[in-house]
C-alpha cells in the first residue's frame, strides 16, 4: 500500500460505444464469449467475459457511424497472440461458415511469427490483441537499416499487422517491386509477389493475381525459401497453383 492509503492492484475495464445490443452480443456469443451483464432500457450496458478479460459496452452517441470504424477500442495485452487468433477463427468457421474477414464484424489476418492481430466488432470498435514482449519501438516507414526491396517488405509488414491498412500496403509492395524488383533476389521478390496475391484476394480486386503468380512461378526457389514465403502469409493455400516445385 502506497503513502496515500491506495493499493496498486487496480483493474480497468474498457467501455466501448455500442450501436447494436441485439448484433454486438450474437457477435462475442458466437467466438465463445460469456454475456455476464444485458441491459436495453432506460440505456444500454453490457459485459461480456471470455478467458481472463472483459468488454463492457454502453450506449452510442446518435448518429455515430459504426461503417467509419473509428467508434472506439483497447488493447488486451497476452502472452503469446497465436492461440487467441486460432481460438476465434475456429469459432469464427464453426458458428458462421467461414473466418469473418471482410466488412464488420471481422478478425485481420494472422501471420506465423506476427506479434498482434485486430477483431473489428460490429460497432466498429476496434479490439487489438499484442504480444507483451512486441518490440517497444517500431520503425513506421520501413527500417532505415534496410534498403531497396527489404524496406519495402518491412514497411508492408507495419503497414498490414500495426495500421491494418491494406491498401496502403498493397501500393507500397507494387510501387516497390517497380522500383527494386530488378535489383532485389529472387526470395525478395517472390516474399512481395507473395504479399501482392494475398492482399488482391483480400481487398477484392483478384484480377491481378494471374499476372502476380506467373511471376512467382518463374522464380528459382529452393525448397526452404519456398517455404520462408509461404510462412509469410496468412493463408498459404492462396499461393498452392503458383509455388514451383523443387529445382
């Protein structure tokens, strides 16, 4: 106990905006999460509980757009991110059909190594789980360490796992690979070439994908650096039709 009388173990609890008590509460029921508080009227407030932690929401300010995601959020501190990403992508195929991608409600992608990843609920919160031993500091345009194609890479990885911003990163790796696909190795270019198919599935646009893995498929990889890129996206199958085999 401190000086003041205070005792240091406080808890808090973040209080998120809810635009739907009837859609945010089917959301968390179905990743598996408990309902401990349900309330609608005179205001809304609700708890819900899964492992070790808790949400609680309360009622949104009219006219709040849940579509401009920029509602609210936390970040829930764990010690390793992959098994909470697997637990809610299971429950995700098992409740719903398929892993909640696109749109509100959804889960980012998860890569093998990667330190966080977001849920976006339907009220266009934003909950971010990270690793707590996640690098205290993050260099934001891409590590000054590294040069040509290898910043490019490093800067699309900050860009998709820190500011969840795809598109962003999808210009970076194709302006990149105009710029330094001629000087870059062939595990450079096929990691970006790579990163170029998943994210046109992911953002809808896949009419380029073709042209993406032509080019990969024409790489000489060994068998280890095939699988070093196939480790660097989320869902290795979107790369199965243009990974050569073994030279």
């Amino acid at each position: 106990m401190t000086e003041t009388g205070v005792r240091p173990n406080e808890t808090t609890v973040p209080l998120l905006h809810c635009v739907s008590a009837e859609e945010t509460l089917a959301f968390w029921r179905s990743l598996g999460f408990t309902v401990t508080y349900e309330q609608t009227r005179p205001y809304v407030y609700l708890a819900v509980e899964w492992s070790g932690f808790a949400l609680h929401y309360g009622g949104a300010p009219a006219g709040l757009d849940p579509a401009a995601e920029n509602t609210g959020g936390c970040l829930v501190m764990v010690d390793a991110v992959a098994p909470y990403h697997a637990a809610f992508t299971e429950a995700m195929r098992r409740n719903h059909g398929k892993v909640l991608a696109k749109g509100r409600p959804r889960i980012t992608r998860y890569r093998p190594g990667a330190s966080r990843f977001s849920i976006v609920d339907p009220s266009g919160n934003t909950i971010i789980f990270i690793q707590r031993d996640e690098p205290e500091e993050l260099d934001y345009g891409g590590s000054k360490r590294l040069e040509g194609l290898s910043r490019v890479l490093d800067n699309a990885r900050i860009l998709r796992e820190f500011k969840t911003d795809d598109r962003a990163a999808f210009r970076a790796l194709n302006s990149g690979l105009r710029r330094h696909g001629d000087t870059a190795t062939p595990l450079e270019q096929a990691h970006a070439l790579a990163g170029l198919i998943e994210l046109s599935g992911a953002l809808a646009e896949p009419e380029r994908i073709p042209d993406w893995g032509a080019r990969l498929q024409q790489l000489r990889l060994t068998a280890q650096e095939r699988e070093q890129v196939r480790s660097a996206v989320a869902d290795p199958t979107a790369l199965e039709p243009w990974l050569p085999e073994a030279l």
